[in-house]
C-alpha cells in the first residue's frame, strides 16, 4: 500500500520537476541584467531616487553612500524618515549635510489610519519628486556603480512604463541561507518571467486582456516608474492598504495596459534584507499568506505541493533502497537531481553559497513551519509586530 502511494507521489513530484525545468530554464536566459549604455547626449531624463527609511540606521548609510557617489548626471535623493525611533534620522541628516543639494531629508507625515507604513512613506516621496524616473528603493538595499545609467537606458531600450529589479541578496548564517533562496527559486521556476514584458504567444488576445495581471510581478526592494505612469495609476495610494504593495503596483501597471519588466540585479545591486534569523521570521510573517490573496485553500494546497515534490522523495529514496523499489528509487533520485540542479544553478546566478542548495528540504520545512504560525495568526486575528509598528 505505501509504495502505491510513494509511486504516484514521486510520479507527481518528477512531473511537477520537468514541468518547472522548463520555466527555470526560460527564465535563466530571459530574465536578463539591466544595460549599461555609456552615457551621451540622449541621457536627458532626470531620475528622483526615493527612499523610505523607518529604523533603518545599521544599513541606511550604506544605501546612501552608494547612491550619493553615482555618477549619472542628472539625479536627485529624497530620503523620507518615517518616524524613526533610532539613529536613522540624524544619519539621513549627516548626509544631507555632506552632500547638500543632492541629498534631501523629508520627515514623515503622521500615518492615517487607513495606510499601511511602507505605501504611505512611499506616496509622501513620490508626491515630492521632481523626475521623469522615479525609482523607489529600499533602504536595506546598495547600488553597484552605474546603476543610475542602467536605469535610464534599460527604460529607453524597452520603452518601460515601470520596471524591477531582483537585488543579489546578502545572507547571514544557517537559516538565512537555506530558506531565503526559495522566494527566488519559486519564482524562477513558476512564472516565465518575459511574460510579465510581454504576452503568451500561444494565449489569445482577448484571454490576456481579461488575465493580464495574472503575470504581475514586482520586487519592491526597487521598483522605478516613469512619472506618466506613476501619475496614472494613482501612485502608492492605489495600494495604501496593501501589504505585498509591490505586486499590486505592478497589477496597477498591468490593468492600465501599461509595460512592466523585470530584471536581474546580479552586478547592480544587493539587499541587506535581514540582520538576524529572528528578523528574518518576522519578515516573512507579516506578508507571507497576503502573497496567496489571504486564500487559505491555495495557501493549503501549495503547501501539500511542496511536501509532495520537495520532502516525499528524501525519505522516498531511503525507503526504496531499503525494500528495493527500484522505480520508486529512480523516480525520487530524479526529483532530487532536478532540485539540486535547479538550486546550484541558483547559488551560481546569483553569488550565493552553493553548499546551501543541499539544505534546499530543510529550507521548505523551514516555510511549512512558518505557514502554521500564519495561519495561527490569520485565524486569531493576531498582528506581526514590523519596524515597531502592529501589522495585521
């Protein structure tokens, strides 16, 4: 009876492996790096970079010192203290003072009651900048030189209305580096990243009008729009209440007809996203059932999903050695080659520890744990304390 089962559980899992190789393998090649273009007369478009900043000050200098020392042209800072209770706010201050002009300190506006943090910083700077880009980032994150120039070009060649950025991420210690690779690897190997640019060839027309923003990704460690389009979609305060703000942006972007692309920041930029494992839980928490749309079905069912293809064939592959089951042995050696592949290839990409891609069922057990923490927390209606503020 268990080996019955074991085969049409690892015969779900090979098939959901060669299915997703195919969307990883697309995506290794379509989701490209921004492009530099040496800078000349047709550089004309002045860029308003925006950065929310709520205690943020072991990592806000960093952002800062990266951004101030660009060399595009044609550039300005504002940088948004949303009511720090650390040193963030005399930081932004030092270098608003080491680089007057450039660099301009806002202090945040009192929250309204019906705004989410992080959406009302953002819309008090977007409402501020004077640019034809408005790039928001981050204050975790740090730019790579010519980042700016990449910018303005990657807008130009691909006529971009938005466009996003996937940062190198900075990972600390055991935890970090097993588990924050899979928001990376799900989505590399889920969603063919040119269809966010473009629609499906094979898909109809009037189909992709009605589901269009069903390819809506972002990436809000940094995001950038050109100030036509942002005006359009209402800016920040079309998802004022929006925790994952950024896929909704790019939902806005979509359902206005407007070109959104993403791309790979390897040699761009990185993110310092978390300082500790603890940070990083809470991190995950506060969002993690809002990128499932609050649906404890398709948050149930993914899930089993990733028990099935990422934990079944381990003790699969052990168990059919032991009784000599040589389909079942075969079938779980396969989903496992795939995953390891699919995971080296990752660390590769992206210059993170490739030892880490053998902790990748450590990893998923890791997110099983937290879902049942998120549920705990949907259910009793429970906040998520983040940057000293209750997130429900």
């Amino acid at each position: 009876m268990i080996e019955t089962l074991l085969f049409w559980l690892n015969s779900f899992a090979l098939f959901y492996m060669l299915l997703t190789s195919v969307v990883f393998l697309r995506n290794r090649f379509e989701l490209t790096n921004l492009i530099y273009q040496k800078p000349d007369s047709s550089f004309t478009k002045k860029i308003s970079v925006c950065i929310p900043a709520r205690n943020e000050e072991a990592v806000i200098g960093k952002l800062l010192e990266s951004v101030c020392t660009q060399k595009h042209g044609n550039f300005e800072i504002l940088v948004l203290d949303d009511n720090s209770e650390d040193r963030t706010a005399e930081i932004i201050k030092r270098y608003s003072e080491k680089f007057p002009g450039l660099v301009r300190k806002i202090d945040g506006a009192p929250k309204p009651e019906d705004w989410l943090g992080k959406p009302w910083a953002c819309n008090q700077l977007g409402k501020t900048a004077t640019g034809n880009i408005i790039l928001f980032l981050d204050a975790d994150t740090e730019l790579y030189d010519q980042f700016l120039e990449k910018l303005e070009a990657t807008f130009k060649k691909y006529n971009l209305d938005m466009l996003t950025v996937w940062p190198e991420q900075i990972m600390r210690g055991f935890w970090q580096q097993s588990a924050m690779p899979l928001v990376y690897y799900a989505l590399l190997t889920l969603l063919p990243s040119i269809y966010v640019y473009r629609k499906p060839r094979w898909m109809p027309s009037f189909v992709y009008k009605r589901f269009s923003d069903t390819f809506a990704a972002a990436c809000g460690q940094c995001v950038a729009f050109t100030k036509q389009a942002y005006s359009e979609i209402s800016g920040h305060e079309s998802v004022k209440s929006e925790i994952v703000e950024d896929v909704e942006l790019a939902r806005e972007i979509k359902n206005k007809g407007l070109i959104l692309r993403m791309f790979s920041g390897v040699g761009s930029i990185r993110c310092d996203m978390y300082q500790s494992s603890k940070e990083m839980f809470q991190g995950f928490r506060k969002n993690f059932l809002a990128g499932f749309n609050y649906s404890i079905p398709k948050f149930l069912s993914a899930a089993l999903i990733h028990i099935i293809v990422f934990i079944i064939p381990f003790y699969s592959i052990i168990h059919a050695w032991i009784f000599r089951y040589a389909e079942i042995f075969f079938m779980a050696a396969g989903v496992i080659s795939l995953v390891l592949l699919h995971r080296l290839i990752l660390a590769v990409w992206f210059r993170w520890n490739p030892i880490y891609a053998f902790t990748h069922p450590i990893g998923v057990l890791w997110f099983q744990w937290l879902g049942m923490v998120k549920i705990y927390d949907y259910l009793t209606g429970n906040k998520v304390l983040w940057k000293g503020r209750k997130v429900s």
